[in-house]
C-alpha cells in the first residue's frame, strides 16, 4: 500500500474524502478482497509487504514533509503518527492469518525521517513473533531475491527511472547475478502504470489508496485509487496480479 498517506485531510469538496477513518476502511476492505482473490487461486507461501512510501502524510510537528511542505491533516501530528505505527502493526498481524509475512518499509519524500522510526518499531515489535520478519535495511532501496527473481522496492521520487536498474545491479551485484527476472516496484505518483522495460528489468508504479485533498483537486489530478498484489513464482517469476479499487 504505498503513497497511503496516513493523517491527509481531504473535504468531500474535492470528490474523494479522505481522512483516517476512510483511509483505515480503505486499506483493510481493499486488501481483504485481495487476499480473498489470491487465496481462492493458491495460498501463497509468504505475503512481502512494503511499507512507508509516503505511509505518513507529514514528518515533523510543524506538519510538513520531510522537505518543508505544509500539509492538510485531520489531527495533530503526534495523535497521526501514534495511531500509524499502531494501524501497521495491526496491518501486519492481519496479514500473518493468511501466511508468513516479510515487512519493508520504504522511506519517502513525505515521511523519510518517519520511516526510519516506523521500522524501528515494528522490529521490535515482532521481534520473537512467529512468521513475521521485519527487514531492518536502512537502504533507500529494498533489495531481496525470491526464487529467481530480483524484487526492488523504491519510492520513486529521486533520480531517473531508467538509471534504476544500473543502481541497483552495482549495489546488490550478488543478488543481481543469482536472478534470472528482475522487477522493481516503484509509488509517488499514485497512479499504476508499467513503466519501458530497461534491459531485463521491468518497472512497475503501483496506485494509491489515498483520497484527494485541496493541492491535487486544484491541479486537476486524477487516479484510480487500487491496491495492487503481484503474485511472484519462484521459477516463473511474475505470473500475475490482482488490482481491487475504492468501491465507495
């Protein structure tokens, strides 16, 4: 769920209300139609999880983004990030009914100090819990193998979309060199798209479930808001995935 944007504060002016209590009902309703889609087909080994990416909408109590934006809020800043890291922790435990779950979390340009403390605490949190890992990467990009396939999570807002591949082959050569597809997942822009593929990897800039507050409605910015699941083979690699939208 990247770009979630935990805390926006968006008036039914704009067409899409927003708030936590929407934002908790969108993420737990559109992922629970989800995992009911993927289970019908196969229960999956292990669901990863990547969160952050712009999971808080601010990251300071000045309710700004990391790099001075003030933002639209629906509380203050130390009632949103208390009831954030409590909603991921309970986002993770609701995952781990289905299967084992691996946790990353993403920094983004909204919440790139946040991030650093969210990971921290579902860490500690799941440290001797059962089928849950939390992967204390504190890298910008969060590399792993599965099976034969490279899987990167990023955020999206730095650099050139095509340099990626290149960055990522120079810093996880190891992990590069044991995969035969490569995939990278990438938010920001809030809208699912399928970027060229550069060399042998694909890039995929997954939706958001995020409402539409004042600075987008005055732009004229629209997206479906969905959930994206890719499912991932160990052999085949990506074979498909399953996109729910906001029903209301």
């Amino acid at each position: 769920p990247t770009d979630f944007h935990w805390g926006k504060y968006a008036g039914r002016h704009t067409g899409d209300a927003y708030n936590r209590v929407i934002a908790e009902e969108r993420l737990f309703e559109c992922t629970d139609r989800l995992l009911g889609r993927v289970m019908h087909t196969k229960k999956p080994e292990r669901i990863v999880v990547g969160l952050g990416g712009d999971g808080l909408h601010i990251d300071n109590i000045q309710k700004l983004t990391t790099r001075g934006t003030p933002q639209d809020v629906d509380g203050s800043p130390i009632e949103i990030v208390h009831s954030y890291i409590d909603l991921c922790r309970r986002y993770v435990l609701y995952l781990r009914k289905f299967c084992e779950v691996d946790v990353y979390v993403v920094n983004g340009n909204h919440d790139f100090y946040s991030s650093v403390f969210l990971r921290a605490c579902l860490k500690a949190c799941f440290e001797d819990y059962d089928g849950v890992n939390v992967v204390a990467d504190l890298g910008i990009r969060q590399t792993f193998l599965y099976g034969n396939s490279l899987v990167t999570f990023i955020h999206g807002d730095d650099g050139s979309v095509k340099d990626y591949p290149t960055i990522i082959a120079s810093e996880s050569s190891r992990l590069w060199g044991k995969s035969k597809y490569r995939y990278i997942f990438t938010g920001h822009f809030h809208t699912e798209r399928e970027l060229p593929q550069f060399g042998d990897a694909i890039v995929h800039r997954m939706p958001s479930l995020a409402g539409t507050d004042d600075w987008h409605h005055k732009k004229g910015y629209k997206s479906r808001k969905s959930l994206i699941g890719y499912v991932i083979d160990k052999e085949e690699g990506l074979i498909s995935k399953e996109i729910v939208s906001v029903l209301k």
